[in-house]
C-alpha cells in the first residue's frame, strides 16, 4: 500500500528492557517513545530530539526527509 505525501508520518520508538514496572510514555508532535528502562526511554527520547532538531536545522520534516537521511541522523544522535 502506497501513502500519499499528505499523510502524516510519526515515529514510534518501543522500548523493550524494562524490568521495574514502570510505564513510560513520552509523546511529541511527530514521535512517540513507549516503554524501555528509565536509561532506555531517556537515550531514545534524546535521539529523538535531536535528530528533530537537526531536520529543523536542515529545514526538513517527516515528510519531506528520504529515509537514508532519517536513519543517518538518528543514528549520528544515538548517544554511546
């Protein structure tokens, strides 16, 4: 199935590792992060943010960024 370019496009990181009950949930206008370890959550939440920021910087968006790009810049901000 084909999207349109006026589809609205979101990014959704799932945390997998955690083990202390909590539910974490951090939603923004164009992802969300769900679930992981506190350390998990906040590292992916920071990627995130500044890959966003980076698209911003780039004058770019979900919807206009290619995939190649996207993935280059979240893993450029994945922090060590």
């Amino acid at each position: 199935m084909e999207q349109s370019d006026k589809t609205p496009k979101h990014l959704l990181g799932v945390g997998l590792d955690n083990q202390d009950g909590h539910k974490r949930i951090t939603r923004a206008e164009e992802f969300s992060i769900v679930g992981g370890s506190q350390e998990t959550h906040e590292k992916m939440t920071e990627t995130l943010v500044k890959t966003f920021e980076d698209l911003g910087t780039r004058g770019k968006n979900l919807q206009t960024v290619e995939r190649k790009e996207l993935a280059d810049l979240i893993n450029k901000n994945c922090p060590s």
